[in-house]
C-alpha cells in the first residue's frame, strides 16, 4: 500500500468514527488498533500497541497537566475568582466599556492561575453576562471579549493544552510556557485597548452606569487581598522553574498546593468544594491520558505505514521556501480550527509537521507557540469553536448562534494580526525563553 493510500485510509477512518459521534481519544484508540494489526504485524502489533501506550502515558513532562487543571478547578469551586472579579471590577470603575474591560482584565488574572480556557469562559459569561446584557450593552461587546480572552488562557501560563502540545511535540515545555507569555500579554492588552476606543466613540454600545464609588483604601484593598497572592502564585511558578529551583512537575506542584492553601486562608475550601474540584481534575486529566495513549500510538502507525516519510519527502523534494511550506502548515491548521477540537488538531497534524519543523530547521518554540495561535483561533472559529458554544451554554436563550459569531469576529482578527506579528518576529516568542532560561 502507498503511504498516500495508507494516510487516506487512517485519516479516512478517524473522520467516519469523529461523525459517528465517538469520543476524540477512542476514535485514534479504534484506528490504532487496526493500523497496528496491519502495519506492526498482527497479534505482536497490537502487544507493542499496548507497550507504547503504557511508556506513553508514564512519561514525567506529563504530570503537570493534573496540577494545573487542579488549580483552576480550586478558583472555580471554592469562588475565589468571584472575588477577584470583584476586586478588579472595583478599581476601574470610570473606564469605558467598564465590564467588558472587567471581564478582559480578570480573565488574564484568571488565565494565569487556571489550566482551562473552558472553564474561563464559561466562569465569566455566567457572571458577568447578564449583569452586562442588563445594563444595555450590546451582546457583541458583553460577549466578544469572554470569548477572546478564554482563548488567550491557552497562551498564559499555566495552561494544560500548552504541556500537551510540548510533550507530544518534543518541545521543551518550561520553555513553551513561558514563550506564551509575551503574545498573551500582547493580546490582553489589544483587546482592552480595542474596547475602550470602541465604547469611547460609540458609547451607547457599553453605556455607563453609576457605579459605587469607593475611595483610599478600601478600593485597593481587594485588588491586595484578592488579587495579589494569585499573582503571586503565578509568579513563583514560573519563577521556580526560571531559577532553575524546580522542574515544571514541582513548580506546578507548588502552584496547586499554594492555591489550596490560598482557598483556605479565604475559608472558601469546604471538604464539598474540595472533592468536587479533585472530581474534575481526575476526570480531565483520565480524558487527557486517555487522548495522549491515542496521539503517540497514531504517530507510530503513521511512520511505520510509511507515511510520515511519504509525507516529508514529497514536502523536501518540492522545492518550496522554507516560509511558504511553513504559511502552508499555518493555514492547514487555521482551516482545521474551524472544524474540529485542538486536541484534534494536534493529534492530526504533529506527526506530519514537527519532522517538517526538524527538515527545514524552524525553532521548534517559535513553532510551538504559532501552532498555539492557531489552536487559540481555532476556538473562536465559526463553525465548531468550542468557545462560541460554551457561551451558548451560558447566554440568555434570545441570544443567537449569528450574534455569538458576529462577537467574536473582531477578536479573531486580533489574533490573525499577532500569529502574522509572530511569524515575522520570532523574538515575540523566542526573546522571554532565551532571557529568563538562558537556552
């Protein structure tokens, strides 16, 4: 069999089982099953199967995924993120399009401690939505910017999908998280400053209302007692594995214990509150495991059908620029976001691309955070962005598929403009890394 038959077949039979509706991670469990019969040689195919999916799943780059997942459940259940909401709401009460940029600003805050650009959203529109719709703003600037920046929570660190893609791309992963950085900030601060400009010419899109007004201390006082130690947090993570003092493991586990004990120092832990945010973290991390045994044993029965080297070899003896096959592979992935889930895109398109990203020598960090772009687009992406349908979940009934789309079509502009700004300056994403790491 030809390796572009053998790539048809097994893409081919992912896709049938994807439309029956299957889970992502048994549709490629399916397909490895059968690929492994055929291509690593029947009964000991599926043996090796077995054992590849055992050293797949034992691999130590993977456990930070719990941790950091955990520490968002924590901010979800026990309702601190409620009061950072708060705290946040409070101090810039005279800006325009207020709540918009209240959601924008605690949703960074929020991305920086949490591992789910999910429960972001979904946090966000239930709060703060219908507070926003009720006061007369207009749905696409209460719902665009929840949106927007649960898609940024996969840039900042902590972020689960970000040790996901660095394990199973063989990318540094202390290195991934922080080259995230940057390009989130970046973004964080387009949007805030997009809103503003917005409300500022058209007020009557976000009108503004009288708000409490509270003065000295008491309108800093919970930006310092609410805010501040989940900063800290974020900072002594990513400072443990700058200084070299922990690996990304330990300094996610150093951040999940500190929110912990952040939750019980605010008396918010509850032994109810506790046992459902240890529910959820086991449940996301078993559904993460269960994806990762799918992606390694895919990328194996990919090579050994021999197409992964059909692949590459055509892509080499092409003669193509390096930028053009590298534009070609953004598109691929922006053109997949529309359709399918990130995990999806990952499993997909890894096996194929990052032996492109080792032919023609790319950075493999640069690359990492450009595929991360791509999969924060592909999040707010009509059809199928998993985004526009968690705030679906969270809208009033009247408000429509249409008008989500219309939301969040600004954004993803946005975010097209920082993947370009990020392609043609590498040091976006490259100079953080180098600097604090030294690599």
């Amino acid at each position: 069999m030809t390796w572009w038959l053998a790539s048809l077949v097994l893409f081919g039979c992912v896709g049938a089982l994807f439309a029956a509706g299957l889970p992502v991670a048994f549709a490629f469990l399916g397909v490895n099953a059968a690929g492994a019969y055929v291509w690593l040689g029947g009964e000991a195919g599926l043996a090796q199967l077995v054992r590849n999916g055992v050293v797949s799943i034992t691999s130590f780059s993977l456990t930070p995924i719990p941790f950091f997942v955990l520490m968002g459940e924590v901010l979800l259940h026990t309702g601190v993120a409620l009061k950072a909401i708060d705290a946040i709401d409070r101090l810039i009460w005279r800006v325009p399009g207020r709540l918009s940029v209240v959601a924008v600003v605690a949703g960074t805050v929020f991305s920086a401690i949490s591992g789910s650009t999910i429960a972001t959203t979904a946090l966000l529109g239930s709060l703060l939505l219908p507070d926003m719709l009720r006061r007369g703003y207009h749905p696409n600037m209460a719902m665009g910017p929840i949106m927007a920046i649960g898609g940024v929570d996969m840039l900042i660190p902590p972020s689960a999908l970000t040790v996901l893609l660095g394990s199973l791309a063989n990318i540094s992963i202390s290195q991934l998280l922080i080259a995230g950085m940057v390009p989130g900030v970046i973004l964080s601060v387009a949007f805030v400053g997009y809103i503003v400009l917005r409300a500022w010419i058209t007020p009557e899109l976000a009108p503004s209302f009288e708000a409490e007004r509270v003065t000295g201390w008491q309108r800093w006082r919970p930006l310092v007692v609410y805010v501040m130690p989940l900063v800290l947090i974020f900072v002594v993570v990513i400072a443990a594995m700058v200084a070299g003092w922990a690996t990304p493991t330990e300094s996610a586990a150093i951040g999940a214990v500190a929110t912990v004990a952040v939750a019980w120092l605010y008396r918010s832990l509850t032994w109810d509150s506790l046992a459902r945010s240890l529910m959820g973290t086991a449940a996301i991390s078993g559904i993460i495991l269960f994806i990762i045994v799918g992606a390694t044993t895919f990328a194996q029965v990919l090579v050994f059908s021999g197409a992964t080297n059909g692949m590459v070899t055509l892509v080499s003896g092409a003669g193509l620029p390096p930028m053009a096959v590298l534009i070609a592979m953004l598109v691929i992935l922006l053109i997949l976001g529309c359709f399918i889930d990130q995990v999806s895109m990952m499993l997909i398109t890894l096996p194929f691309f990052m032996p492109i990203v080792q032919l023609f020598g790319f950075d493999p960090v640069w690359f990492g955070v450009l595929f991360l772009i791509c999969m924060q687009l592909g999040l707010l992406t009509p059809p199928f962005g998993m985004l526009l349908f968690t705030m679906k979940g969270v809208a009033p009934g009247h408000i429509t598929m249409a008008q989500i789309y219309e939301a969040a079509t600004p954004y993803v502009i946005f975010g097209l403009l920082a993947l370009v700004l990020v392609l043609l300056w590498p040091p976006i994403a490259t100079w953080l890394p180098s600097v604090l790491l030294g690599k």
